[in-house]
C-alpha cells in the first residue's frame, strides 16, 4: 500500500503532462467529430410517421396484429366517423388515412380474392399509397408464411420480423472525406495513441524512479516483498491507465450521443478497455530493462514505440492502405489488433466475432509482461555475476 | 554477555573469477560500533548486500540476531536499517514525505508512523526544511534527510554505508554525534568508511578487509598494537645529510627514517623517550630545526602496515 500511495502522489506531479495530452486528444476528437457535424442528414434514414384512423370489425388475433405492425410506425386513433366527415379529415391533412378491417378477416384471409381491409385515403398524396402498401406486404407476408406451412402464430410471428428488418437497410453513401466510417468508429480509432502517449510518457518515469538502483535496493531491504512492489507499481500504472480510459470515453461520449449504450458503443468502449490493460503490460516491459538506459533516452524511446505502434497498427493510417509486408509486421502489435477490432464492430460483428481481437491484444499483454519478468531475471544474474 | 547481532561464517561470493569474498567472517555483539574498513573493491560493499539478502552469495552463513537470514525473512529486515552510500530519496517528494514513505515500508499504523517520522526528522535536525524538496537541500542536509529514511522506523541495526561521502567538516560533525547518539539510544551501528579519522573516532571495534579476506580486527589498540610502529617522530629540518639520516637510524628503537621535502620522518618500535632520544641527537650535532613532534600510530599506519597500501587514495 506504500508504494502504491507514493505512485500516486509521484504521479501526480506528472499531471501536467496528462492534462496536456488529454487537451491535444480533445483537439483531436473535436477536429474528428466536426467532420461528422452533417452525417444525420447525409446518412440516416427515418421511415415517416403517419396519422391514421383505424376501425377494428374483427376484433382477431389476425386484426390485432396488423394493427400493432401499423401502431409500431405510425400514430394510430380509433374514433367511428361517418364517410363524409372521413373525407373532410382526410382532405384538411388531419389523418393520412382510414383503415377499415371487416368482420370475419381472420376466417376469410386465406382466400385472397376475400382478404380486403377497407382503406380511404387522397390519391393525390402519396403517403395513402405508402400505407396501403404496408398493409399489403403485411398480409402477404402472413399468406407466403401460411402457404409455407407456418401456422397462423408463426406466421403472425415471422412477418413481424420481416417486416422489421426493412428498417435495418443502412444506406452506405460513399462519402469522399469519410469513406464509409462511422464518427464512432473514427473517434474511437486514434485514441490508443492518446492513452499510450498519456501513460508513456507521464507514468513510465514514475514506475523507473521505483526501479531505480538506488530506491529499488531501499525497499528490497524493508519488510515490503519484491513481489508486492512489482504488482503496486502494475496496479497503480492498470490504474492511471484506466482512469485515463475513462476520461477518454467520456470524452469521446460528449461527442458520440446517438451511439452511447447502442452494442457497438460497448463493444468499442470493451476493445479500449483491452488495450488500457495490454497499455499497462506493455509499460511493465519497457519498465523491466535498465533505469539508467531507458531513462537516458526515455524521450525518444516513447515517441518510437507510440508512433510505430501506431503507423504499423493502423491508428494513422486505415490498415487496407498498410502495405502486405507493414500489415505482417503489425499483426504482432496490439494496436493492429484493436484497429481490426473496430472495424468488425464498425461492420455490425457480435462480441463472439470480435472476441479473437480482444484476445490476440491479451496475448500481446501477456507476451509483455512474461519478457519484463525474463529480462528482470537477466538483468539480476547479470548483476549478480 | 551481549547478544550477537550479525554473525558471519565463511562466507564466499564469486563474480565469475574474481572472488570478492573469500571465507570471509565477522562477529558483531549488541550495542556496538563496528567498523567495517576497507580500500575501494575490498568487498565492504558486497559484505553488507551479502548481509541484507540484496545479492546471494556461493557459500557460507548469515545469521541476524541469532536466526539465520534469507531473502525472505522481513521479520528480520525490519529489523535493519540502511543508510547507503548514494542519497536514495524521491526528487518528487518533499522531505516529510521521503522519510513518511520509506517509514511507511516498516510501520503500518498511522500514529505511530507519524511519530516516527517526526523524531527521525528531529533527530537530524531537518524539522525546518520538511516541506522543502530534496534538489533545493545542500549536500550536508541531503546526508541528514537520506539517515533520516534510514533510522525512522527506529530499528536495532543499522548500518552507515560511508554517510559522510562530499559532506562539509560542520555536517560531518553533526552526522557522528547523530551515530554516536542512535548507539547511546540501544541501536547496534555497522560503519563503513575510508575516513580513518572518523571511524577512530566513533567505532568501539574495527575489521579491516582487503581483497574480501578480514585482514585484522579488534578495537583501535589492539590493532594498533599489532603492528610495529608505535610511534613517528616527524621534525621539520632543512639540509639534512644522508649521514645523519644513517646515524638516526642507528638510534635505540628505530626501525625507519625518511627524509624528504624538509621532513624527517623517525619511526619507532617500542621504547620510551624517543623523542628526546631524537632531539638530543640534533642538538649534540648542532643542526637546527623547526619543529618536531611526535604522532602515534593511526589506523591508516595500521592497514598500512598490514596490507603494504593506502586505505584511500590521497585526495
């Protein structure tokens, strides 16, 4: 617990370093996300919203079901008007439509020819039309599903999910300054700069300055186990690491409302909480050589291993431009991992499909922190010999 | 009869060929202030790693307070304190902090941590400066606050790797009374330095070590009894004749005479009155001097006698 608190409160003397890379990732997440500023026009497709009158005769299974379909999309009202007073409703725009469905629907809806649902609507608009083809593709559905040897529940069942799935098409519009990405996928995609920058630069002199000769013989000797030391200097760096995660998904969150809590925003946020972990692991590596070397160029060393990291990962550049020989080099780099992480969530993939990302990247962890642990061994027979 | 605290039995270390201990083997009772002496690349340094479980060793026994000391025994090491050679000290930490911390590795509650860390912080007398940083401390209070990490978890051994290294002569003075004070207090002191001086000054028993074997131990007299100088006559004489250094050294108990830059150097073994014996000489033959003096024997003479070199290299 000692070396943990003195973690903190020695990083907390590199905060400006934090706060002054988490305003430079600000920037960039501003910067990414104005471009996205029109991306609801451009992009999203909303079905209209209609009003419509409804009167039920039949009172089915079949009718009620047709009825929550319509209620699903459009604003729906049971009132008893008379034809003409329909009429004036209709033409005065203060309902689209009259849906009437006759008594005995139900019985009678396997013989197409019987099968009417009474409609009233102006011709002159097409929003009527758009109704009426609902309809249709409802109760034809239904009849393909019967026909198909489903029973009534089934069929009711299946053409709901049908019908459903019209409103997954996403219209992929071909968009020169975005290609086909998403503002979540191109603001989650350089934030493992952010955080390895972040960590690199302002926690890795804290965990060398407890590795340094000098403090490290000072705690060997007290009543502290070596092994305690290492895992509070891992816990506080997992930590700082995190917390540094978690300012970024807020971050990132401010400017990501329409996808926060959806199943790609989780999985995006998971694959970054995979690669603060691998982070942590990847510090302890570096952490594991020398002090006195890794110090003397501390500078360049981070700048090296955060840009190519990143280069080869592609953070910086979108992997399908990463030449076959770079995307062979960086299949053993976490950052790779996570980019193809992210464009399977970008793709609509499950967790199941985006697992074997998550786990290349822990291998990669686990890789970090087994060589950290070899070189200590080394560095210590080297000492002792 | 006092308890052995550090009991070392032939203890031998390897670095590859060079062996840095060779059966090599100590005793330090209770209460004590034992100095550990040696020139540079004698194996002090390795001796006390050896002690504290900071570097294994090929063969031999370590024993701390009767029980035998391994890595692993912190019941031990709490029992120790170290004051390196090297001021190891967070830069980022103020004062009260470093010494906090390094209590902290020894003392878990929070009281009584405090209170340690208040008296170590007296003791030295750095109680102005605890909310300084150490890059804004001079060399002498960095010494202080670095014994003040050492000693705050108040242990019963401690040992004083060279702690007066590049200290000016006041902190230096201020450093030995501080020791002279933890061993009043009940602590049993290892020291280890080059300064001969200081180390005839504060050690009730000194180990002289070269080449990682004990070369001589025993307090200041025995040592310097086992030698055979007992004691220089030093006079300051211009032109002085290669015949007269010849006739000095046939005087009674002489055993060595150097003349050179003006001094005279008369070593004796043994003997009383030498220097009238000496001076008696000069005024039979009409030769004027300066001044002449007589100085007994120090632990330098000793371990230069003993070893055929300089304990530390002349500065």
């Amino acid at each position: 617990m000692q070396v943990f608190k003195a973690f903190f409160k020695l990083v907390k003397k590199y905060k400006t370093g934090i706060i002054l890379y988490f305003g430079l990732c600000a920037l960039m997440t501003v910067l990414v996300a104005s471009q996205y500023k029109d991306e609801d026009k451009k992009n999203k497709f909303t079905s209209e919203s209609y009003d419509l009158i409804i009167k039920d005769n039949d009172n089915s299974k079949l009718s009620l079901a047709l009825i929550d379909y319509l209620k699903a999309q459009h604003s729906v009202e049971f009132h008893d008007y008379s034809e003409d007073e329909l009429k004036d409703l209709i033409y005065s725009e203060f309902y689209t439509a009259y849906i009437e469905i006759p008594e005995g629907f139900m019985e009678k809806h396997l013989d197409e020819d019987a099968l009417a649902v009474k409609t009233l609507y102006d011709t002159g608009r097409a929003s009527g039309s758009f109704v009426e083809l609902q309809l249709d593709t409802f109760t034809q559905g239904i009849l393909k599903y019967e026909n198909a040897g489903f029973d009534l529940d089934d069929a009711i069942a299946n053409t709901k999910k049908a019908v459903e799935a019209e409103n997954y098409v996403e219209f992929n519009v071909k968009n020169e300054d975005n290609e086909s990405n998403s503002k979540l996928y191109s603001l989650f995609l350089f934030v493992p700069y952010g955080i390895m920058s972040m960590v690199l630069w302002c926690v890795l002199p804290v965990v060398m300055r407890f590795n340094s000769k000098d403090i490290k013989s000072r705690t060997a000797i007290s009543s502290i186990s070596p092994c305690k030391r290492t895992l509070a200097l891992f816990g506080g760096s997992t930590i700082v690491g995190l917390m540094v995660y978690m300012a970024m998904i807020v971050l990132s969150g401010c400017f990501l409302k329409e996808y926060l809590f959806t199943e790609k925003w989780w999985l995006s946020a998971l694959n970054l909480f995979v690669f603060s972990i691998v982070n942590g692991a990847l510090l302890m590596l570096i952490a594991s050589f020398p002090p006195e070397i890794i110090m003397k160029s501390k500078d360049v060393l981070v700048n090296i291993i955060t840009i190519a990291l990143s280069f080869l990962g592609g953070i910086f550049v979108p992997l399908e431009l990463l030449g076959e020989d770079v995307r062979a080099v960086g299949k053993f780099l976490p950052t790779y991992w996570y980019a193809v992480g992210l464009q399977k969530i970008e793709a609509g993939s499950t967790l199941k499909d985006v697992s074997s990302c998550f786990g290349m990247q822990a291998i990669f962890g686990v890789f970090c922190l087994a060589a950290g642990l070899a070189i200590s061994r080394v560095c210590m027979y080297f000492k002792e010999s | 009869m006092a308890q052995t605290v550090v009991e070392i039995n032939n203890l031998v270390k390897r670095y590859k060929e060079l062996v840095a201990l060779d059966n090599f083997g100590l005793k330090i009772n209770e209460g004590e202030i034992f100095g550990l002496l040696g020139p540079n690349g004698s194996g002090k340094t390795t001796t006390i790693n050896c002690l504290l479980s900071l570097l294994s060793y090929d063969k031999g026994e370590i024993k701390l307070f009767g029980e035998k000391m391994h890595p692993s025994r912190r019941d031990l090491k709490s029992r120790i304190g170290v004051v390196p050679q090297n001021v190891a000290v967070f830069d980022e930490l103020t004062v009260y902090e470093n010494v906090e911390y390094f209590c902290g590795l020894y003392i878990k509650d929070k009281k009584l941590k405090k209170k340690c860390v208040e008296e170590a912080i007296e003791f030295v007398d750095i109680a102005d400066f605890k909310k300084f940083y150490p890059k804004k401390l001079s060399g002498g209070l960095l010494r202080r606050l670095n014994i003040a990490c050492g000693i705050a978890h108040k242990p019963e051994l401690i040992i004083f790797d060279e702690p007066t290294v590049a200290v000016d002569p006041q902190s230096r003075n201020r450093i030995l009374e501080g020791i002279a004070k933890l061993n009043q207090n009940g602590a049993t002191i290892i020291y280890t330095s080059h300064y001969m001086e200081e180390v005839e000054q504060l050690c009730n028993r000194v180990l002289i070590m070269d080449k990682g074997k004990k070369v001589a131990e025993g307090t200041k007299d025995e040592l310097k009894g086992m030698i055979k100088n007992t004691e220089s006559i030093v006079v300051n004489v211009r032109r002085f004749s290669n015949e007269a250094v010849n006739d000095i050294k046939e005087l009674h108990h002489v055993y060595d005479v150097k003349y050179l830059n003006d001094t005279l150097t008369v070593k004796c073994s043994g003997g009383k009155h030498n220097i009238t014996h000496v001076s008696e000489y000069f005024e039979k033959n009409g030769i004027d001097y300066d001044r002449i003096y007589s100085e007994l024997p120090t632990l330098n003479d000793v371990f230069l006698e003993i070893t055929g070199k300089e304990l530390r290299d002349k500065e």
